[in-house]
C-alpha cells in the first residue's frame, strides 16, 4: 500500500504538518511475485472457474497490479461463488477504498463483517471512513482492530493519525507512543510524534522527535521539511532554510521545499533569493498557484528595494 499524505497550510504556503498514512513497509521483490501470482492464479481460475479461492486470489493479484477493473469482476465471480467467503468482500472492499468508491466499499465490508469479525476489515474501513472525512467512525473502527489485534501498528498508527487531523494532540501523542513500545526503529512514527508535538506546542519534543526520525532514516526529505517548517514557526529563518534545502538535495522534486525557502528568503528581506526558489518550485510543479502569487510580490519588492 502506498504512503499517503495529508498537507495544511498557512496562509504562507507554508506546510503545518505532513501526515504519513501507512507505516512504511518494504516492497522489495514485489512486482516479480505478483507476475508469478496473476499466472499462477490464472491458471488455477482456469482450471477450477468456480473456486471462490482461486478468483480471490487472481482478484488481490490484478488488484495490486493496478487492474481494477478486472480485479472488482474477479472479487465478484468468487462472491457469486460462495456468497459467505469473506476475504472476498474484503479485498473487494480494498479495491472500492483506494479507487474511491467510498460508499461501495462501506458496503461491501460491512458485509465481510458481518461474516467474520478482521482486524484488516475494520482498519481498511477505517480508511474509508477518513475519506468520507468521518473522523468519528474512523476513529470507531481503528479502535475495534486494535481491540482484535492489539500490536497492529498500521492500525494505531492511523488511529493516531485521525487524533491529529482532528485536532487532538495529546491523543495522537499517546497512541503514537504505542508504536514506539512495538517499534522503536520506525522513522515515520518520529516524525508524526514531531508534527503531534508540534501542534500541541511543545517545540522542544518536536524537534528531539523529528531530529531522531532522522537519526533513523536520513532520506526522508519531509522530516526535513517539518524540521525547517518548526524553525520558520520559531523565526528562525536561517536554520529553517538549511533543512528545506536538505529536503530538496534529498528529493530535488519536492516543489514545497523550494518553495518554503523562497518564504523564509522573503522574511529575511532578501528577495532576490526569495524569487530564485519560487522560480525553482515552478519549474517542478508549473501549476502551482500560490507560489505563482508568492513569486509576482516578490518580484515587485525586489524592484522596489
């Protein structure tokens, strides 16, 4: 499953905090496998048309190969198949989420459910949930997988996660630390702890969490980001700028990062800079607005000043 994002900004652009939805997982030697399971599983549905089994799993394999359409026909063949196999409904269910047919897929779990309670049911339905912006029954749902699996990272990460989209720190913080207790090596939870921190107004634990996410994982060109982002809310404009351009060197795509050191240019009154980064930011993301706006008062305070 692939890492998901959630951005707020400031009336600067400026991003007050980057979510990181999934726990990172590896993928290594994944496409490999998945080929050999779509010919695997296909010539199994070939032999055996009516295994509800076969189709789940020739549906989980098109499904992750990005062929949602034939994934949903195999799903449904299974369920005609055997109307009561719940991994059908399940995986289904997936599919509807991550192609954003909200309703379908609160549908098609809350059957999967009501076959067989899963702590994958409720967090995937969870997910739905905070979609639909349902942060209440998200939060419902997050809960009754870890009530079903109490180490379930993926799960207490994203009830975390619902914690800070809702405005709730210090439960965010709480159940971050959760994870810590499972896993004290996973960059993503220390960087959340940093934006959870953050918004509670606790600099200092911010800071000592975004810099030991770092510690782990050094690649990760957003922590940099929320590093510097925590200096710009401190004024500190020199040190923000030397985290956003190690967010840059480490991802030279990353538009945010040139576009906040053309903000913290500005508020130091060097503006030729400032118009430099927003120039840069546009050259990677040509259709960003804002930053068209922040580069056009940039430009007139240079030749002005």
């Amino acid at each position: 499953m692939a890492n998901t994002k959630t951005s707020v900004y400031t009336t600067g652009s400026l991003p007050l905090l980057v979510i990181i939805i999934i726990l990172a997982i590896s993928t290594h030697g994944r496409n490999a496998l998945w080929e050999s399971g779509l010919s695997l599983w296909g010539d199994n549905v070939a032999k055996s048309p009516l295994k509800a089994r076969a189709q789940t799993n020739l549906g989980t394999y098109q499904y992750k190969d990005k062929n949602y359409s034939e994934g949903e026909k195999s799903f449904l063949r299974s369920i005609k198949a055997d109307p009561n196999y719940y991994k059908a409904y399940l995986t289904l269910g997936l599919l509807y989420k991550d192609t954003n047919r909200l309703n379908d897929a609160e549908r098609i779990l809350a059957k999967s459910l009501e076959i067989t309670e899963t702590h994958t049911a409720y967090n995937i339905l969870g997910s739905t949930y905070r979609k639909m912006q349902n942060h209440y029954k998200a939060i419902e749902s997050y809960t009754k997988a870890i009530e079903l699996k109490s180490d379930y990272p993926e799960a207490i990460n994203n009830l975390a996660n619902v914690y800070i989209v809702s405005g709730e720190p210090k439960k965010a913080i709480e159940t971050y630390r959760k994870i810590e207790a499972l896993n004290p090596y996973i960059d993503e939870v220390y960087n959340n702890l940093g934006l959870a921190h953050q918004m509670d107004n606790n600099f200092y634990m911010a800071e000592e969490n975004f810099k030991k996410a770092l510690s782990i994982n050094s690649a990760n060109h957003r922590t940099y980001a929320n590093l510097g982002t925590l200096y710009f809310y401190k004024d500190d404009f020199s040190e923000a700028i030397k985290y956003y351009l190690k967010a840059v060197e480490v991802n030279e795509s990353f538009a945010e990062g040139y576009h906040n050191t053309g903000v913290c240019f500005e508020r130091l009154g060097d503006f030729e800079n400032a118009v430099n980064y927003y120039q840069k930011a546009l050259q990677v993301d040509p259709k960003r607005r804002i930053t068209e706006i922040f580069l056009k008062k940039a430009m007139k305070l240079k030749n002005t000043k």
